[in-house]
C-alpha cells in the first residue's frame, strides 16, 4: 500500500468534561477510563484488514501511514499527535473486518490537561469542525434476546466442552453464547456508552466501527519502552450485602477451578511475551478485582521491552490469550468453531489505540455489543471451561457478564 501523506497537529484545549457528548451519535470513537481519553471524530483514514495475518498487516500498514505523515506535536505525550483507533476480530476465519480507523479530530482528556488534533491530506485545509457538546437523544429501552445458542445449548456445548477436557483433547477452553436486539431507527447510541461509563468507571469504555462496550481486562499497554497488563480469569457474582459479598470474594480465592483457570491465563500471557522482553514481572497471587457486579481474580503483569515491538505487535503476539480462548490455544479454538455456532466477530478480540510512535493502550473487547449501521445489535458473554465447571453455574456466569450490556441498552 501506499499510504496517503497526512498533515497533523495537535493543540493545548480548555478542559472538556464530556468527552461522549463530542461524539457521532451513531459512529462513535472513544477510549475511556474514568472520564479520560480519547474521542474520534470523523474519518481521515479507514483500513481494513482479514485472516491470520491481519495484526501484523496493520502493524505494518500503520508504520507506512507514520512515515507518510507530518506531525506537529508540541505536548508530545501519550494520546497526543497521530493515532488510529483499532478493533480486531477474535478468529483468524471471521468474516467481519478489523478496522484502524484515523479520525480527522481527536480530543484528549488526562489529569485536567485537555488537547485537540486534528488530521487532514497533506497539501489541503484542514478541518474546521466545531467541537460541540450535543445533548444526547431520546431515551430508549431494548431487550435482548437469546440469538443463535439458546441457554439449554449453552448448557449443551458446556458439557461436551467438559467431556472434551475430561479426555484429555484441551486442559480449558472459552465458550460464549450470544443475545440479539435491535436498535430503533436513529437512536443514538452514546446514550448506551454513558451508562457503562457510568456504571463501569474503572473499566476501559470504547466504541470502535460499531463496537461498544466497557471491558475490565488490559491486554497490553506499552508507553516508553514500558509494557503492563492485566490477566482476568476467575469469577464470582457480587454478594447482595456486605457478609455475602465477603463469602463469595472468599468463595473465589479458594476455589481450585477459578484458580486452575487463571493460572492457564497468566502462563498464556508470560509465554507471549518473554520473547519480546527483557524483564518480565507478575503478582505472586492473584487478587479479587471488585467490579459493581462481578469479583474477578486478577494478576498484573508489568516488563520491558527488549526488540522494538510496537503495540499492534504485542497484539499479534499475545492474542488469541487462554482467558478468551483456552489452552492448548490451537485445540480450543477448534472447539469453539465446533461447539459455538456463530461468528463472534471483534467479541474477545483487541480493542484500543496505537500512536504514531507505536505506544498504545488495548483491551479484550469483552461485556461489548457489536452494533450494525442498520441497527442490529449482537451481544457475546462467556465463560472458561475446565474440568470442575458445572454447565448451570456457567450459564449463570453467562448471565452476570451481560448484565453490563442489557442494563445499557435496556
């Protein structure tokens, strides 16, 4: 390919407080943690990638557009100058595209300091456009549905995922299931973001080519030099009072199938990424991560990069992770494509942003929606499978980690 030369800049802001109300109402782009990130706004550059290779094609298709481009970057920090929003599907066979879009506007939002860049063709005006705070639309309450795995085939899938394990075919393997909805005409669809970034404010809210969600596990973030990441395997449902609460975080640390499950992740992701460092850490033991419906066992990874690795890279290298996918990785995934009958799409794969210097913040795009032009939405939970799973408590699992999304749209 060759890339289109670009012109961009990027300029101190006062502070804007919403950072959703900047956005489309119906093709949002936003990176959001507690109120701070990025906004997209308009389309500089669309590039779509498929199959096996479509990470490293885009790593390599962003280094072209970086070389092709000027820019002017005074504050020269993370989430400043040029930066493409990504969305990547789960499965190397997916028929939807993994997208970096480029918008024409970016607004940054870090500790009060406020920024705008704004992206254009090299040799053209740039873009004037207004950066206003538009009311959202009117209300609206959708239910989700089961789509093409009812629960009693999840329930199903679950055992034979379990059979599968008990003869020894994969030590763990991920299965989701599927709910459908459908937007009214012209609904606007930064109303459903402002209730998981609200609901869910320490968890990444994105919304990348129709993909929306708020995803509580860091695939990788690299900044410097400097990579982390954070592992999630392992779950609870959230107690309805203080003493239960206490029981079932309790009830998690001690269980011998969540912690055989996380561990499976944690090795997944060191595997990935020693090759690409030279100092590689994680948390001894896990913790209990409290989300407002969920307490997850977590283990923060952090390193140094030792090859170059740009962040689309490290995304190549570490997906897909056995908390999404399972372990071995080759054999779960040939049990997902048999047990699952549907394509899951961008669900479970990365979701973030790369800048121009190759630093960039991903996430798993889990407790996410994926929203058609036309308004179709489809809405993905699942659970890891290992020898002590029960196909009833996986459903309930199941049912827990939609509840971010159906609550959204609902």
């Amino acid at each position: 390919m060759n890339a289109q030369a670009l012109t961009v800049e990027t300029t101190p802001l006062a502070d804007i407080r919403q950072l959703v109300l900047l956005l489309d109402q119906h093709d949002p782009l936003l990176w959001m943690r507690r109120n701070q990130g990025l906004a997209g706004i308009g389309t500089a550059i669309r590039l779509e990638f498929s199959g096996p290779t479509r990470m490293t094609d885009a790593a390599a298709a962003w280094r072209e557009v970086v070389e092709a481009s000027t820019v002017i970057d005074p504050l020269a920090r993370s989430g400043t100058g040029l930066i493409a929003f990504g969305a990547f599907t789960f499965d190397d066979t997916s028929t939807q595209t993994s997208v970096l879009i480029v918008p024409e506007v970016i607004v940054g939002r870090e500790n009060g300091l406020c920024w705008v860049t704004r992206i254009w063709p090299t040799g053209e005006t740039a873009p004037d456009i207004p950066l206003v705070l538009n009311p959202l639309g009117d209300e609206y309450r959708i239910s989700l549905l089961p789509g093409a795995l009812s629960p009693d085939g999840y329930r199903e899938a679950v055992a034979s995922a379990i059979q599968h394990i008990s003869d020894q075919d994969v030590s763990k393997v991920v299965l989701a299931r599927d709910l459908v909805g459908r937007l009214p005409v012209e609904s606007d669809l930064r109303r459903a973001i402002t209730e998981l970034a609200l609901g869910y404010p320490d968890c990444w809210t994105y919304a990348v080519d129709g993909l929306v969600g708020s995803s509580p596990e860091t695939l990788i973030r690299a900044d410097h030099g400097e990579v982390n990441a954070r592992v999630l395997a392992g779950t609870m449902s959230r107690g309805a009072d203080a003493d239960s609460d206490n029981e079932a975080a309790l009830a998690l640390v001690t269980s011998t199938k969540d912690a055989d499950e996380h561990e499976f992740a944690v090795q997944s992701l060191l595997g990935s990424l020693r090759p690409h460092t030279s100092h590689l850490t994680a948390s001894e033991i896990p913790f209990t991560l409290k989300l407002p419906n969920l307490w997850h066992l977590a283990t923060d990874v952090e390193g140094t990069l030792s090859d170059g690795s740009t962040s689309l890279d490290l995304i190549a290298a570490l997906h897909p992770t056995a908390a999404v996918a399972g372990t071995p990785t080759e054999e779960a995934l040939a049990l997902i494509r048999e047990l699952e009958p549907f394509d899951r799409g961008r669900y479970a794969g990365p979701v973030g942003w790369v800048g121009a210097d190759g630093d960039g913040e991903w996430a798993i795009a889990l407790r996410s929606a994926q929203v058609t032009p036309s308004g179709d939405i489809t809405a993905y939970a699942g659970c890891g499978i290992v020898l002590d799973s029960e196909p009833e408590r996986e459903l309930a699992e199941t049912k827990m980690k939609f509840r971010p999304i159906v609550e959204a749209f609902g």
